[in-house]
C-alpha cells in the first residue's frame, strides 16, 4: 500500500459500505451511484486515493485498497455525527442552499463541530497528497478543506464541486459565518456547480462579501485566479441502458405491473425521503386527480420509492410521519378491495429493481422543491430504450436545464400539476417516442464520464 498519492478525491463519505455477508463476516462492497462510477476508472487510472468517512461514529479503520482504489478513512465521532453532519451539514446548510424549504438552524456549537471536522479533513488530506498532486473535494459538507488545505499544502491543484445548489446573494446572507464559508471555497482552483446560475451567484457573492474583483467567471484573490464553472453531472447512461436490456429486468419489469393488478397508468417517484423533493406535492396532486374523478379507482397507481434518510433529524422525523399520514389518508379514501392507488415504501432498493421499476413505469414523477441536479430524472430516460415513458419533471431541478422535453412542472401550483400527470398519462405514442428519443440522445452524450473528465481538464489545463 502506497503511502501517498498524486490524485485524491476528498468526500464526507468513502464510495464504499459495510455488507456483512452470510459466513458473518464484515466485508466492503462498493456503494452503488454516480459519483463513484465516474470516479473509480480515473482512481484506478492513476492510483488515486479516497478520503471520506466510513459510515461508523466513534470508530477507527485503517486505511486499505479496495476495487483498485486507495481508501483512507477520516474518523467522525457520535457527538461529531450528530452536529457536523446531522448538524451544521444537514440542519444549517442543506435547507439554506435549497431556497430555504425548511428553516435553517443557526447555531454556534454546530458550527464549531462543521470547522473541526473539515480541519481534520484538510489535514488527512495533507498527509496523503503527493508533491503537486491533483486534490478533488466534494460537496457541502467539505466547502472550508480547499482554504485550509492550500494553507498547509500550497503547491496542490485543488478542485471543489458542490452537487447541491448554490443560493442566491439574499438567502446567503443569513449564514452568520457566509464569510467564512465563502473564503473556504476560495481555497480551490476551479469550484465548480450544477447550473450557470449557482457559479454566477458564487461570483456575485464573492464581489458582494469580500469586495473581489472579476473577469467573467473569475475571480481574483491574492494574486491567484479562482474559476468559478458549471458543470452538470450526470448518469452511466451506457450502464444503465444495459442493465435494462437483460431479459431478468424486462420479465421484472412485467412482473412488478403484474403485482400491481395491470393498472392502465402506474406513476413512480423515486428518492430519498426529503423534504427537498415535493413528495407531499405530488400526492396531494394525484389525491386530487381521483377526487376529482379525473382519474378513475383502479385505472392508476402511483408507486412512490422513498429511502430512509437522515433519520435523527428532525425535519426529516416530521416528514416522514406528514406522508404517512398523507398516504394513509388518500388511501383510506380512495382504495377498493383489492386495490390501493398509493404504493408506498420506505426502503432502499438495488440497481436492478431500481432498473426494472423505471422499465415498467409509464410516468415517472420527479417534482423537487429545489434540487441541484436530480439524477433519477436521467436514470429513468437512460433506462427507456423502448422511448415509451413520460418524464413530468420540476422547473426546480437542475435537469430541467437539459431535459426540456419532459412535461415541466412548478410543483407549488397543484392544479398546473395535475395537468401535468394527466397530459403525461394521455400522452400518444408518437409524441411520448419523440420527446424520449431527444432526451435520451442529451443524457447518452452528456453522461457522467464527461462531467467528470470535463472537470478535471478545467482543473489540471486552466
Ligand atoms: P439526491 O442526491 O438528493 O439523493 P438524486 O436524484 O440526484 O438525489 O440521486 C439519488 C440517487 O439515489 C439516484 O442514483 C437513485 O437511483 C438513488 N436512489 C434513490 N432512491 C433509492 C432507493 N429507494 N433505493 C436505492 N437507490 C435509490
Ligand atoms: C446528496 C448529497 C450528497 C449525499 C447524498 C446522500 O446527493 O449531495 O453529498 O451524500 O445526498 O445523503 P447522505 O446524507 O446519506 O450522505
């Protein structure tokens, strides 16, 4: 095992979780997504390593290989989980960059833990970087590691990306520590976003706060030049497009309709249980399709995929019990023996299921209050080869910038959202195939590879 490496990629999680397998026996599986996919060639390309967190509070783990890529584990403790990560990441940061949807918590004790932890970051990172060696930070969680990271290494190339939106200049200025955070980001070469919109906010700011001066998108800092870039991340389309061709996926895929009763019309949302996604927005939307009587008992069923996340925090708490209400309500209304309209499961699922759910869908609701980007959007259009399928998609997701054929939606306007899903339902063949074929010719070219390798050219040639 190597001691130092000249690529690293700095991210709050490590791309790997702990499986226990049927002997008992602890063992690391690579954890599935994005990120990691685009990631790993380029990690094994150039024997790259990955800091990040193992998923355990309070333990130790030394760092080891795994899949060909270098792995080395930053500690969090239980009270660090729960106020840098739970806390300042998950309770301040999050529902301030997502246009406040929740209310942020400000709170000098979390903040304290936020600064400890990226320290500890920075200078793990430190410990592993090679002379000269290209340094990838990622995400929210990380935004102070570029600034205290150039201090102790300045000879690194050090990139950022935040997956998550950039706020505006107004919502920004409530962060009681926007100085400091913003000077965090300023440690990088190249920050890069989701939208243009989130790179243009971050140089407004940077003038705004700090009084900088700017050409374009660049600013200027000590005599360092400071790009600030979208680059919007996407989806193994081949991957994907692949996975949904086996036969095991398509007899899947007929399978899950089967279990359902045949509707004429199934709807799927699938994410994480969050109160950034407009989970409650949609039902309320289907709930008052069949109320109305615009969509008949047994003609549709609205499947709706949400994982566990972030359960220990509060928002989070108060969100889960609000849909379960909700769901139980609309069932109780609406349901015959036999047949409930609303299909919900809090669980996770793998790739494959996650695949044959998409192939047997024909209106894929994806109804975010703000999202950075929103990658099931891109999984479902990569999984529908057969260009049968409607995307209803937010105004407020990043991919509404690249998908522009879905049938949009501002998922505050309910009765704008019940025509949505009711043109999706009706749509004909011919018009659903030619809205298909050129979203999936947008997401087969901007896939993740390029995003990735696009970032890195930014960032090693600028
Ligand atoms: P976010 O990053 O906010 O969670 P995205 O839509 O960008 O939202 O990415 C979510 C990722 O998590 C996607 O790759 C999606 O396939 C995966 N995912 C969402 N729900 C589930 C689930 N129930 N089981 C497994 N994977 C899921
Ligand atoms: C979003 C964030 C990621 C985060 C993921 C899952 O995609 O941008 O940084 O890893 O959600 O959230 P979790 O809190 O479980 O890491």
């Amino acid at each position: 095992m190597k001691a130092r490496s000249s690529f690293l990629i700095v991210a709050n999680r490590l791309p790997v979780d702990r499986v226990v397998g049927a002997d008992g026996a602890a063992a690391w599986r690579r954890s599935p997504g994005g990120l990691v996919t685009a990631i790993a060639p380029v990690m094994q390309r150039r024997e790259g390593a990955w800091l990040g967190w193992h998923g355990a509070p309070g333990e130790e783990v030394k760092p080891f290989d795994h899949d060909g890529m270098h792995l080395v584990p930053v500690p969090l403790s239980a009270a660090e989980v729960e106020l840098y990560y739970e806390g300042f990441s998950n309770a301040t940061i999050w529902p301030l960059y997502h246009d406040v949807v929740a209310t942020p918590i400000y709170s000098r004790v979390l903040w304290d833990a936020y600064r400890a932890v990226n320290d500890r970051f920075a200078r793990a990172a430190a410990e592993v970087a090679d002379e000269n060696a290209v340094v990838w930070i990622q995400d929210y969680q990380l935004q102070l590691v570029p600034a205290m990271l150039r201090k102790l290494r300045p000879d690194l190339r050090i990139g950022f990306f935040l997956h998550i939106p950039f706020p505006p200049v107004e919502l920004f200025w409530q962060l009681p520590w926007r100085r400091e955070i913003v000077e965090g980001l300023l440690g990088a070469d190249l920050v890069g976003f989701q939208r243009p919109g989130g790179a243009a906010n971050f140089v407004r700011l940077c003038r705004r706060l700090l009084g900088l001066q700017h050409h374009r998108n660049e600013v200027e800092l000590d005599g360092r030049r400071i790009r600030a870039e979208a680059f919007p991340i996407s989806v193994d389309f081949s991957e994907l497009d692949t996975l949904v061709r086996e036969p095991s996926i398509v007899a899947r895929a007929k399978e899950i309709r089967s279990e359902l009763g045949e509707p004429e019309h199934m709807l799927l949302g699938v994410d994480r249980l969050d109160y950034t996604k407009g989970i409650g927005q949609r039902l309320k939307a289907f709930s008052e399709l069949l109320a109305d009587g615009a969509v008949k008992p047994g003609e549709a069923v609205f499947v709706q995929i949400a994982t566990p996340s972030r359960e220990r925090v509060e928002e989070y708490r108060r969100l889960r019990n609000s849909i379960e209400l909700q769901v139980g309500r609309i069932n109780g209304e609406h349901s015959q023996l036999g047949h409930q309209p609303v299909q919900y499961l809090h669980q996770s699922y793998n790739r494959r299921e996650l695949a044959a759910l998409y192939f047997a869908a024909d209106v894929m609701v994806v109804t975010p209050l703000r999202d950075g980007m929103n990658l099931v959007a891109k999984e479902y259009i990569a999984c529908r080869h057969d260009l049968r399928g409607s995307l209803v998609l937010s105004e407020f997701a990043g991919a509404a910038d690249e998908l522009k054929q879905a049938f949009s939606v501002n998922p505050y306007d309910v009765e704008g959202m019940k025509r949505a899903m009711l043109t999706a339902m009706r749509a004909t063949p011919h018009e659903l195939s030619r809205r298909m074929r050129s979203m999936r010719r947008r997401v087969a070219t901007y896939n993740v590879d390029r995003w990735a390798g696009e970032f890195l050219a930014a960032l090693e040639g600028g």
